[in-house]
C-alpha cells in the first residue's frame, strides 16, 4: 500500500469514527433530555417542600408531625402553655447537641403553630427540630473560640557570670567564671592575691 492509499485509509477511518460518535450523540440525547428534566424537576420539589418547611407564602408543611399520643386531647391555654413549656424541657434535656438559640426557639415554634400544633410533646419538639435543620432553616452553633495561648516571657538573657580580681600591675579586673578556670596556679594567685603563708611543720604547743 503506496503513501496515498494509506493517508486515504486513515482519512476513511477518522469519518467514519466521528460518523458513529454524531450517531452516538444523537442516540444518547434522549436520554441526557430526560434526565437533566428530572435533576430539573427533583430540583423544583426540593425547593417547594423547602418552601413548605420555611412557610413561604403561607405554605403549610404537609409532612409536620403531631404525636399521636395526644391526638383529640383538648386543653386550656394556659393547661397547653404549660404542658407545651414542661415537654420542651425534656426535648432539651433528651437533646443537648440541640442548638436552640432564641432565633431556632422562634424557627421552631412558628413551625409548630402555622401547621396547627397547638400542642406538642418532647417527640413533636425534635421531629420539628430535625426538619428544620435537614433544610438549613436554623442556624449553626457558633465554634468554640479557640483558648488564647498566653506566651511565657523569655528569660531575660544574663551574661557569664563575672569574677572580680586583679591582674600583675595590682589593677582590678573583671574574668568570667571560664576564665578564671582557665588561669594556671601562679595567675589564680596572683588574680585572688592570694599569699603564701609558711606553717610550722609541727603543731606549736
């Protein structure tokens, strides 16, 4: 096969590539249609039951939960003020990772009386609770300030401690505690005027 056949075989080779990928394509887009409509239309639930949750527009939310438990119960304002104060005590001792700023307090009880919960149990308080949070309709518990690290004072810097004494001349000078170390016996005696002194060499009685 000569150079031109082959520059023809691979020109061939490449049409008929793209052919199929445009006739891919061409299959495929259905399908990518229908579902970027439905990411499109899960979407569009999740902001409308989001609306619901959040009661925009007057919306109610069709999944809030009363407790069965007290369900026909019937009460007096202040009976159910004070039953409703007393099972809120017990969600937030039940829940103490439960952050319930005064603004999630409002969150939560508007929740409750908008979708006709009159009256709540602790259950009703942390169902609410955990729907509002699921759709970021509370706020966060702010992070913990981090301690404040208190730097020790650096030791103040003293010098070689020194030696005061005195050199051939009678002069007084000051050596470090090296160099004093350092002095041989005859200069230690003369730095420390140190004397000879000449004793019997038998006790005197």
């Amino acid at each position: 096969m000569g150079y031109r056949e082959v520059q023809n075989y691979k020109a061939f080779m490449a049409e008929e590539a793209e052919r199929e990928r445009l006739e891919q394509e061409q299959r495929e887009r259905p399908l990518r249609e229908a579902e970027a409509q439905l990411v499109q239309n899960s979407n569009a639930l999740a902001m409308l039951e989001r609306d619901r949750v959040a009661g925009t527009g007057g919306l109610k939310d069709e999944r809030s939960w009363a407790d069965p438990i007290i369900a026909g119960t019937r009460m007096l304002r202040d009976e159910a003020k004070a039953y409703n104060a007393a099972q809120f005590q017990v969600f937030m001792r039940d829940h103490p990772s439960a952050y319930l700023s005064p603004a999630n307090a409002d969150v939560l009880f508007s929740y409750l009386t908008r979708n006709d919960i009159t009256i709540a149990t602790a259950e009703t308080y942390r169902r609410a609770y955990e729907r509002l949070d699921s759709f970021g309709l509370l706020e966060s518990k702010p992070a913990d300030p981090e301690p404040e690290l208190v730097q020790e004072p650096e030791p103040e810097s003293t010098g070689p401690k020194m030696v005061k004494g005195w050199d051939d001349d009678g002069r007084e000078i000051e050596l470090t505690e090296r160099q004093v170390d350092r002095l041989t016996a005859d200069e230690y005696k003369t730095f420390a005027r140190v004397s000879v002194q000449r004793f019997p060499s038998h006790a005197a009685f």
